[in-house]
C-alpha cells in the first residue's frame, strides 16, 4: 500500500460521493499530464481545449469502474487515450486537416526559445520537421499512431504502452514498428524530417 | 531515430485552464450519473428506468423553460419536477423543494444506503433501503424546504467542504466567498473538516469558503429573520442546554439527537461535568476536530448510560499530532503511511482516526487493517478505534464482533467492560 495509492482511494471515494471540490482536485492533479500524451499523440490542435474536456467527463463517468487494479494515473491515461482515439477514427473518416501547419501559435514548437539567426535556423528547421513527422502521422491507422507517440514521443514503455492502448506486448511491438518504419521511409525522402528524427537533429 | 524531448508541450494558459476546468466541473454530476445508470457492476432498482424517463422529462421542461440564468445541471435518480419562476426558479424533488436565485449551479443525486458505501458513511443514520438526498451547490443561494426525513436518510447540501444535514426543516445554503447557511425552521447540523456545528431556527452561520487548515469553526450567530419555530427543536421545546465539545455543540433535545448522533437519546453534560468525570485520552481531540470528547451521560444519573454514550465517554487515543486538522490531516497522515517502521504506523493509525472524524469509516477500516500485527498499547487503540467505528450508529453483528475480540485480548479496564456489555446485552 503507497501513500499515492491511498490519496487516489479516498479521492475517488469523494468524487463518488458526489463531492464537486474533489472533482476539481482530481482534474487538477492529472490534468497535466492527460495535457501532455493528448498533445503528443495529437500535435497541436484546435480542438485540444474540448479533447481534455471529454477525457475528464468519460473519467468520470466510468469512475466507479476503477477497481484500483490499476494506478488511478494510468487508468485515466487509458480513458484519455480512448478519447484520442475515437477522435482520430473520426477524423480519418473526415479527412486529415492541417491546423498543425496553418497556426504557428499551436505548434508543438511555437514556444521554443533559441537565440540568434542561428537559433532561428533550428527553430524554423524544428518547426518544419514536427509539421512533416505529423504528416507521416496522420496517414497511419489511430491505433499504429497511438502506440508509436506514446512509445517515442511520450517516452512510455512497450508494457506501459500496451496496458494504455488495452493491447498485448507484441501487438504494441509491431504498431510502434510500422510506425516507425512508415516515418524512416518518410525520412529517406524528406531531408528536413530526416534532420529532425536523427539523434542529433534539432530540438 | 531520436524524438523523445523534441516536442515540448504548448501548456494551456490559465484562462483555458480555467475554462476547462469549470466545464469539467459542471458536467461532472451528469457525467456521474450516466455513469451509474449504463455502470454494469452495480445493482440497478427495479424504478430506475422509470424514474430516469422521469428525470429526461424533467430535463425536458428544464430545457424548455423560460431563458433564465440558473445554468445548475440538475440531475437525479428520481422523479423531478422543474417550475421556473420570475425571479429564479423552483425545483420540487418530491420530498423537498428548493428555490433556486439565478446564477446558482447545483447538483442533485439520491444516494442509496444499500449501494452506496460512500453516502452511507457520509451520514450517520442510512436506513437499509432508503436513500438520501445530495445537493451539490457549485455557487449561489438556494433556499430548502425539506419534508420530515424520520426513518430516512438525510438530505445533504454540500457547498465545497461544508455538508448542510438536515433531516426536515427550512433554510437556505448560500456559497459565494463565503458559505451562508440561514435556518428558518427546525434545525441542521454543519460539519466542516470533522467539526461540526447545529445551527437552529432564527440563527445563521457564515463561514470564508476558503479557510486555512486548523481554524476555528466559526458558532452560529441570531438572525433577525422571522422564525416559525423560534426553539429551534421543531417542536417547541426548550433549545437550551447546549455545550460546546471539540468545536461540536452538543443539544439536550433528544427530537434531534436522532440526526445529530445517531440513536442515542442521553443528556449530555456540561463542559466542566465533562472535565471532572474525565476521559483521560481526551487530550488533543479538538485538535483534530474529533467528537469522542463529548459529555459523560452517566452524569445525568437518570438513566442507565447507553453503549453509545459510554463509547463516546470513553475516546479514542489521539494520532500523532501532524500540525492539521480534517483532509489536510488526512494527507499527511497518508504520507506518513508511506513510510516505514513506526512512522508508518503512526500514519495509518492517523488515517483512520481522521477518515473517521471525516465520517468515512470504511476508509478508516481500511487503514487499521493495515495495523493488524500490533501488539500491547498499540493494539488495544486500534481495537477500541475499530470498536468506535462499527459501534458508532447501531449495535449490530459487526459492532459485536469487534467489541468480542477486543475482550479476548483485554480484561480489567473501563473498555473492556463496556466492550463486554456491547457483546452479551441486548438491548
């Protein structure tokens, strides 16, 4: 029994009780982090206001599911994950859009602070190859984009993965490598994203 | 191929937090409540369907009603009724009505005794089938009118950490800066952070919404609102008698005692009763806002001392003494719990001796199964703590069960003795 563990057990207790202010505690909490996998799994997107705002109602709404089974953490990274999902299946059926590419203020690098005209370089070259790797991103199938953003981007284990996405090890595996073998051949032909994927390429 | 730590995340600045968060937080009922009613695991009433065909139909009439301000998601697992009014609106829920001002935001969910362990720890008095009522006010006043709960649970209003209990009477709950709670008629008990305090007819309580950890819990003060029922006790008798334990005030009146502290009807005594006749692990209750402190009913000499009296008489030892009071209390207790060797027994023994003033006993349980190797003086508080805990509203199975093994390891002392009494009388 962890200390984290018991503040999760009495905080979900609260909420169920109907309690609003623990209801905000919650979202407090996790909020930055559910932010984070949302935007890399995502890129920068118009919509990410109303995408976390879904992830937290579809928490609580299965809240009395979580069982403690698992950490309350990465069960609401799986629910958040689920909304991510459903929102690239439909946007697949959409078409892609480009919001990414149109609006320097939501991309994943507009922050970066680099100094100088060289400085300037590598932000633009950055900037250039997020928009490309989220390209090659959005013509993969939501779960291979999935597995390989929380994996490469996020930083998060296979088993961590796997356990998020409600899939096997293997089944993990062989996404993130498609995934990845679908940006290296992207990378071949595009030098800027080859720039940008290599170990020492900009960031 | 390198990505990790290349694509730094854009943070939300604070308004879209902000916005994001009362969105969150206004849709938090409903999104509760979908979730009870499609949840797989849990019991589904029989009246369910029916009653939730009724709730739609009073979303109906709420989405329908005249364009008002009231923006409050009012939700419930039982037949509703919206009127809108010139000036805000009234909602009839059937055993109460509550007139809402416009601006104000709530919630509303019946909670049932039987499949809700959280309610059902909340309130000290949950009848097996019955069900309570919830009011989550977000923000603004709301004034009650509640038909008698006798024999049900009670409803609640809760307005951030401070829960409104009443089990029949006319007030209103205001949450703004600060929590007003007015009482017209009757009489309701305000609990905040594990102290509590009975605000009766013709007398309001007001408190900061936001206070620091360990203040005072502030004492009701008269209202120049008329009263139906200036005695405060519903039914004409004298309020007086009051004494004032561990920032709880205790009442003489037994027509409410039922509400207050479960079924037990024992004049308690006054403070300075209470400072002679003892109860030696007193010391640090207020501290904490526990209420085991409360008055001896053995000083009435009119009537035998009930098991519950006695057990309240007859405290718990205090927790290590962390600096707080109520959650904040509670967190660092879990902390400590983290820990090990003594540090982490201390801990849990802090958890449960606080989840229990918090009024969450199965929580508190949890926390002492943690402590079930303990030996000597350790063991016998954890024990009576358990004992304190299952004994608190009714002698029943468990309670008995508690106060048997607590005899099996201790003889010879006050506890035991009243341990012995819960486990062979019946009362």
């Amino acid at each position: 029994v962890t200390a984290a563990y018991l503040e999760d057990v009495v905080l979900v207790d609260r909420c169920l009780s109907g309690e609003s202010a623990a209801a905000r505690e919650l979202f407090r909490r996790h909020r930055g982090r559910v932010h984070a996998s949302l935007y890399r799994v995502l890129g920068g997107n118009q919509d990410m206001d109303d995408l976390l705002q879904d992830a937290f109602l579809q928490v609580f709404q299965s809240l009395r599911g979580w069982r403690a089974e698992a950490s309350l953490a990465t069960w609401i990274d799986r629910v958040a994950v689920r909304v991510a999902y459903r929102y690239l299946s439909r946007r697949k059926q959409r078409g892609p859009t480009v919001e990414l590419i149109e609006d320097e203020s939501l991309s994943p690098v507009a922050d970066v602070q680099v100094g100088g005209p060289a400085g300037g370089a590598r932000h633009q070259l950055a900037r250039d190859g997020v928009r490309r790797l989220y390209d090659v991103l959005d013509g993969l199938s939501p779960s291979a984009r999935l597995a390989f953003t929380l994996h490469e981007i996020d930083g998060r284990s296979m088993a961590e993965v796997a356990e998020i996405v409600g899939a096997t090890v293997t089944a993990t595996k062989l996404r993130v490598w498609r995934a990845r073998r679908a940006v290296e051949a992207a990378a071949a032909a595009d030098p800027v994203l080859r720039e940008f994927v290599s170990d020492g390429g900009a960031s | 191929m390198n990505l990790r730590g290349k694509l730094p995340v854009e943070p939300l600045d604070e308004d879209r937090l902000v916005r994001i968060e009362r969105r969150v937080v206004a849709g938090y009922g409903d999104a509760m409540a979908r979730g009870q009613r499609t949840g797989a695991r849990w019991v589904v009433p029989a009246l369910a369907g029916a009653a939730v065909a009724a709730a739609l139909a009073a979303a109906l009439v709420w989405k329908l009603r005249p364009a008002r301000e009231v923006t409050g998601p009012a939700i419930a697992a039982a037949p509703m009724r919206f009127e809108a009014a010139a000036t805000g609106a009234r909602v009839d829920l059937g055993d109460a009505t509550l007139d809402v001002t416009p601006g104000a935001a709530f919630v509303v969910t019946r909670p049932t005794c039987d499949h809700d362990p959280a309610w059902a720890r909340a309130v000290e008095a949950c009848p097996t089938g019955t069900s309570g009522v919830l009011v989550a006010l977000d923000g603004g006043r709301v004034e009650f009118a509640v038909e008698s709960r006798k024999g049900r649970a009670p409803l609640v209003v809760r307005a951030g950490d401070v829960d409104v209990v009443v089990v029949g009477t006319h007030f209103s709950v205001e949450r703004g800066e600060a929590v007003t709670v007015a009482v017209t008629e009757g009489v309701v008990r305000v609990s905040r952070g594990g102290a509590e305090v009975r605000v009766a007819a013709g007398q309001q309580w007001s408190a900061p919404t936001q206070v620091a950890a360990g203040a005072p819990m502030p004492q009701p003060t008269a209202t120049a609102v008329a009263t139906a029922d200036p005695t405060g006790t519903g039914d004409g008798r004298d309020a007086a008698g009051e004494t004032i334990a561990s920032g709880r005030i205790e009442t003489t009146t037994s027509g409410v005692a039922p509400e207050l502290h479960g079924h037990d009807t024992v004049v308690p005594p006054t403070g300075a009763e209470r400072d002679r006749h003892g109860g030696s692990d007193h010391a640090g209750a207020s501290a904490h806002g526990d209420r085991d402190g409360a008055g001896s009913g053995s000083a009435t000499g009119a009537r035998p001392e009930s098991k519950q009296a006695a057990l309240r008489r007859m405290a718990v030892a205090p927790p290590k003494d962390v600096g707080a009071t109520g959650e904040d209390a509670l967190k660092l207790y879990i902390g400590m719990a983290g820990e090990t060797g003594e540090t982490r027994r201390q801990g849990f023994y802090g958890a449960a001796y606080t989840n229990r003033a918090l009024g969450r006993p199965v929580e508190a349980l949890r926390m002492l199964d943690a402590l079930k190797d303990s030996k000597g003086a350790e063991l016998d508080d954890v024990l009576w703590l358990r004992i304190q805990i299952l004994c608190r509203t009714q002698v029943d199975s468990k309670c008995r069960e508690a106060a048997h093994q607590y005899v099996q390891r201790f003889t010879g002392n006050d506890r035991a003795e009243l341990a012995n009494r819960i486990t062979n009388e019946i009362d």
